[in-house]
C-alpha cells in the first residue's frame, strides 16, 4: 500500500509543477506586447496551416453503438 502512496505524492508533486509552468507562461504572455507576440504568432499559423494540395481530412463516422 505504501507504493500506491508514494505514486499520488508524484503524481501530485507533477501536477504542481504543470500549474506553476502554466501559470509561469500566461504571465509571460499577458506582460509581453503585440510586437514581441506577432512573431511567435505567425510561426503557429504556418505550422497549423494546411500544406498546399493535401486534400480535407476524412472524418470518423460516429461509432455503432452510439446510432443504436
């Protein structure tokens, strides 16, 4: 039982220091100006962007057990 507990203090202590990154990084960005956030902005849409002639992903049909 003991290793059960010592998982949930890792895991606990990995997700503190997940909030305190995420924290970390949102006070960058709302101190940062439109400047300094355009550049990284563009480089985002490049990457999300479609490549020229791929065609439009398919999508999955809704699995069977849910038409019933």
């Amino acid at each position: 039982m003991q290793n059960y507990a010592q998982s949930d203090a890792e895991l606990a202590e990995i997700l503190e220091g997940k909030q305190r990154r995420r924290e970390q990084l949102i006070f960058a960005v709302n101190r940062a100006s439109p400047g300094e956030l355009q550049g990284p902005a563009e480089r985002l849409r490049e990457v999300m962007r479609k490549p020229p002639g791929e065609k439009s992903r398919q999508r999955l049909p809704r699995p069977k057990f849910l038409n019933e």
